[in-house]
C-alpha cells in the first residue's frame, strides 16, 4: 500500500447513503485527514489526479471505507455517450488503504 499524504483533498462517495457522510468523516479525521479536506463526491466532476476517493463499501451494505488515489482521468463523457454511473467511473485510481466502519 502507498504511503496516504493527509493533506490532499478526499473525495466521499456513499452510493446516496447520506447517513453515512459523518461516519466517514469521523474515521478519517481520525486516521489524520483535516475535516476541511472531505469534500462530497459531485457526479458531474471528479476530483484531480493524486487526490484521494474514500467510498464507502459495498454500496447497499457498506461494511468499510476504502480509500483510493486517483491515478489517471479517462476522456469525458459526452451528452451522446453518457456515462451512467457519473463522472467518477471516468478515473483510474489505486487502492491505498481499507478500514472497517464499525
């Protein structure tokens, strides 16, 4: 796993789970990110690359956050070829760490 940089902006995908935006917060302040760091996921743009995406999962039951880096930004989408899932499907990214939400 890569070392995580605690002062890059990271990106919250919860899968329209909104309950669980301050649980997220909470675990990553913990693990050293500044609150003012966390950002809602928007599904029109996506962060840059070397930011960080924390998502919560599995989407329906999420059991744990995983936090990946964004390595890359595919071609964007257009409105002939829309992409269902939003501008986030459009990135290339590592994973970097898992940590349990309870």
């Amino acid at each position: 796993m890569s070392t995580i940089d605690y002062s890059k902006p990271v990106h919250l995908i919860v899968h329209g789970q909104r309950d669980l935006i301050d649980t997220l917060k909470h675990k990553l302040v913990s693990m050293g990110f500044s609150e003012e760091k966390l950002l809602p996921a928007s599904l029109e743009k996506t962060g840059n690359i070397g930011e960080y995406v924390a998502m919560a999962w599995p989407p329906m039951r999420a059991t744990e956050v995983i936090i990946n880096e964004i390595t890359g930004i595919k071609k964007s989408e257009t409105k002939e070829n829309p992409m269902p899932m939003g501008a986030w499907s459009n990135i290339d990214h590592k994973e970097i760490s898992r940590i349990p939400l309870s």
